[in-house]
C-alpha cells in the first residue's frame, strides 16, 4: 500500500508526474490544493468554511485542511494507498500527516534555480480545465489555446520573473528543514527534475522500484 510523497519547488513537474505515477500505480492523487478548490465548488460544510478564508485572501489553517484531507482519505479508492502532491510543506505538517497516515517514501525534485525561472515564466495555464502548458517544453497545438476544451490560456501573476524569485525562496525556507527530517527518517528519496517530463518520470520510477 504506497503511500508516497512528491516534495518540490513550484515548476519542478510535480504535478505532471504525479497524475502519470499515480495512474500507473492505480492510486488517487491527492494534491491539498485542487482538494480545497473541489470542496468550495462542492459548497461541503468542509468547502465553506475554507472558503472563508480564501476569500479574505488568508491561507487555510492546517487545521482544517488535515480535515479536509482526512475526509478524501476516507474514500475507498485510498484504502490501497495514495501519492501526496506538494504537501506537508513544513515539518508540523510531516507530524500531522504521519499521524493522519504513515507516508512510507518521500521524492525530493531538484533542479537548478534558473531552469525553474524558465519554466515558470513560460507556463500558461487553462483557466477552465487547469491544464498547464509551457512554451518551450509542452506548448499547446494551437498557440495561446488549451488543447482540451479550445480555451484561450492565461499567465498567473506570480509566474513574472521577481514573483517566481521569491515564490523560490520562501520554499526554499520552508522546505529545508521538511527535507532534513524525512533524511533523518529514511525515507526521502532525491531525484533529477531536469530534463524533459518523460525523463523525469524515468528517473522517478527507477527511484521507485521495488520499493513501493
């Protein structure tokens, strides 16, 4: 029953791989941040009370969001393990979690600083079905259109060069110390995020294997 972790900086293709691994090993992929989207668009009692704090522009207290959490891991399809995308961010949250469900394996993404700028600053997102596209690694069919649905694709404000900087740094603050602890606990795994989406998840199943 894998029950893994995805750790990265924003534009290492934690999201990409994480939708292919989880395809392949037949378990949900549970990112905290479409969670809290599914919940307000489902107005849940979880959803509204998130909500709140969305809309004045605060973070959702952890609390709340290992509830939120603890409700998707209550659905069947988790009951043969799941991939975690992007959280724990910090060390309380690993406790939380491992007293939530025990995560028994944690891949660090590690790519150079400029190679993320570059990404980010390319990344175009659809602001109808999410799906991102970069223009020099992935570009769309049709330029400035999302290939799924034919809407016209949108930048995010902190996709601008000095927003991505410090987007990097105040990961790079949080992050390092979540990093030392899974290091301490054995379980942290760091791979090559270089490169392009299929060799990276090359890289990421031979961390894998025979080891889930």
């Amino acid at each position: 029953m894998p029950r893994i972790v995805l750790l990265g900086p924003p534009g290492a293709g934690k999201g990409t791989q994480a939708q292919w691994l989880a395809k392949d090993l037949g378990v949900p992929h549970i990112s905290t941040g479409d969670l809290l989207r599914e919940s307000v668009r489902a107005q849940t009692s979880l959803g509204d009370e998130a909500n709140v704090y969305i809309r004045a522009g605060r973070l959702v207290p952890d609390d709340l969001v290992l509830r939120i959490l603890r409700d998707r891991l209550s659905r069947p399809d988790a009951a043969k393990g799941c991939l975690f995308d992007g959280y724990p961010r910090n060390v309380a949250q690993a406790d939380e979690l491992d007293r939530l469900t025990p995560i028994d394996r944690v891949i660090a993404f590690d790519i150079p600083e400029n190679v993320l700028v570059e990404r980010l600053t390319q990344r175009w997102t659809c602001p109808k079905c999410g799906t991102s596209y970069n223009l020099v690694t992935r570009p769309p069919k049709a330029p400035g259109v999302c290939d799924r649905d034919g809407t016209t694709l949108t930048q995010r404000a902190d996709d601008a060069p000095a927003a991505v900087r410090t987007r990097l740094t105040v990961y790079h603050e949080q992050t390092a110390p979540l990093l030392e602890h899974y290091r301490r606990l054995g379980r942290l795994t760091p791979i090559d995020a270089s490169g392009t989406p299929e060799q990276v998840a090359q890289r990421l199943r031979t961390a894998l294997e025979g080891r889930t």
